[in-house]
C-alpha cells in the first residue's frame, strides 16, 4: 500500500441535512476528507462505513473520492444512507436531530477489512458508529485488528441518546489516542470516578488507559494537547463563524497527521487549532484547505 501511512477513518456516513439542503457528513467521513485534504499524497486515506442503494449514498461515494479518500472499503446495504436533521442557533452551533437503523448500522466485517486493519498506521472511531451491536463489533474488532504500533484514535464525540457507558469503556480501552471537547471531559470524569482541573483529568485518564496523547479542543478557547509529560495549551484563532460542523473532526485529522509525522506538540496543536479555525469559516463540514494549512 505504498510507503506513505494508512488512515481510517471508521464508522458513520450520513448526509446532514441543513435548511438550505443536505451536506455530506459524519464524523469519520469528514475526518477521512480532512486528512486526505491535508496530507495530500502524503498518506493514503480510506473510509470504512456503509452507504445505501439511494442517490444520496451514490454521491457520498463520489464525494469521498473527490476529496482524495479510498473508497474501496464502503460497504451497501439495503437501507437508506444516513441522514441528520441539522439545526444551527444564532451563533452558528449545530444540534444533531438522527435517523436510525441505517446502512451504517450494519456495517459488516469481511476479509477486506482485515487486510486493511493489518496495514493501518491510524484509525479514527467514535460512539455513534457504535449505536448498533452489527456495526459496533465490526468497529471493536477493527481496531483490535490494527498495529499495536498505530494510532487509535477515540474520538468521544457524544451524541444523546446513542451512546452508554460500556461503549465509551470499551473504546477507551481500545484506544491509545483520545480527543475530546470541554462538554464531553466532564462526562467522562464522572464515568470514571476522577475529579480536578481539565489537565488533572487528562493525566489521571492517561494513565488508566495507557492513552499516549489526548486533546480537548475548546472551541474560542483553544486546545489543550497532552502527549506524554508534555502539556501544549493553546488560545484559539478569532474567525466569524458560518458553522462549526465538522471543526472537531478536521482539528482530530490534523492532529493524526502532525502525530505521525513526528511533529513537536505546540506545532501539532497550532495547527488543528489554525485548521479546525478555517472549517468553522466556511459552510458544511468537508472542504479543501489553503496551501498554508497543508
């Protein structure tokens, strides 16, 4: 598969469908798009979901391969593509509204996915991938499958109701990179007992699950980057915001692609923090970026 490394992003694909019209989606789709925009040709870049037989899971597939992503590992299924009512408050925040039982609930496992688990550097997995026992064992069993050497990459990205506490449990264990948002910190604090301030928190959740590199990205506040002993806090970028769909994503495939190029931790974190800054600016979560930003 070349020598450049392999990336996946692994779980939902859905269309979220804003008032002025559907807008492709989904937090492993746009994350897949962001690391394929910004690494260009220096990584490859696959999507691991499920689509429907419709015309909206016909052009995610187009659209995927538009922006650069593999698409050989997209499964269809009978059912419809995914679908999110998206509604945006006055400052441009989204709340999600989810159709269930879609194609990527039941996201099988096959041959084809082990050989790409097997040859996987990186893989970025959330919650909502996970609302269904098919596609959530498909999920799990892809990243025991990768590397001990690679990325895994729990992205917490809590969506009520789809998710419970065992899922995030498992997936923590799963993982050993984690990025999270400052609402969704405190609910994992409480899950696991731990109390402090948000770098007591991160340090005390690192070492409980061997986690080499966790962000909480905090919207006009910036991120926080820890990998190791090392601790980058940073202020964010002030930007007029048409909406923040996707931010979180591209700021997590910026952060995959400053990790696997052996990036010092401030570079890393500036630069998702510069990269999730420039997707709130612009409409819809999947985009090209300029060449300052690659």
């Amino acid at each position: 598969m070349n020598n450049v490394p392999v990336i996946v992003g692994l779980g939902e694909t859905l269309w979220d469908v804003f008032p002025d019209g559907p807008r492709l989606g989904g937090a492993p789709l746009n994350f897949a798009c962001s690391t394929a925009e910004l690494a260009k040709s220096d990584a490859k870049v696959f999507i691991v979901s499920a689509v429907g037989t419709d015309e909206l899971g016909q052009r995610a597939v187009d659209a995927l391969a538009g922006h650069g992503v593999d698409t050989t590992c997209m499964q269809t299924d009978e059912r419809q593509t995914g679908q999110v009512l998206v509604e945006l408050n006055s400052a441009g925040v989204a709340s999600y509204r989810f159709a269930e039982n879609c194609a990527w609930d039941h996201l099988l496992w096959q041959k084809t996915l082990q050989k790409l688990a097997t040859n996987c550097d990186a893989v970025c997995f959330g919650t909502l991938g996970q609302r269904s026992e098919i596609s959530g064992s498909t999920i799990q069993k892809f990243v025991r499958e990768t590397p001990e050497n690679a990325l895994r990459i729990f992205d917490v990205n809590l969506r009520s109701p789809f998710y419970n506490d065992e899922v995030i449990m498992q997936s923590l264990t799963l993982a050993n990179v984690l990025k999270l948002n400052d609402d969704e910190l405190p609910a994992l604090a409480r899950l696991c007992s731990i109390e402090g301030s948000p770098i007591d928190i991160m340090r005390q959740l690192a070492r409980r699950f061997s986690l080499r590199c966790i962000a909480l990205t905090r919207g006009t506040d910036g991120a926080i980057l820890m990998r190791g002993d090392e601790v980058s806090d940073l202020h964010g970028i002030e930007v007029t915001v048409v909406d923040t769909v996707g931010a979180g994503d591209a700021f997590t495939a910026a952060i995959t692609v400053g990790l696997l190029k052996g990036q010092n931790i401030d570079q890393i974190n500036g630069n998702a923090i510069a990269v999730a800054s420039y997707v709130c600016s612009r409409p819809g979560a999947t985009m090209s970026f300029p060449a300052s930003l690659l």
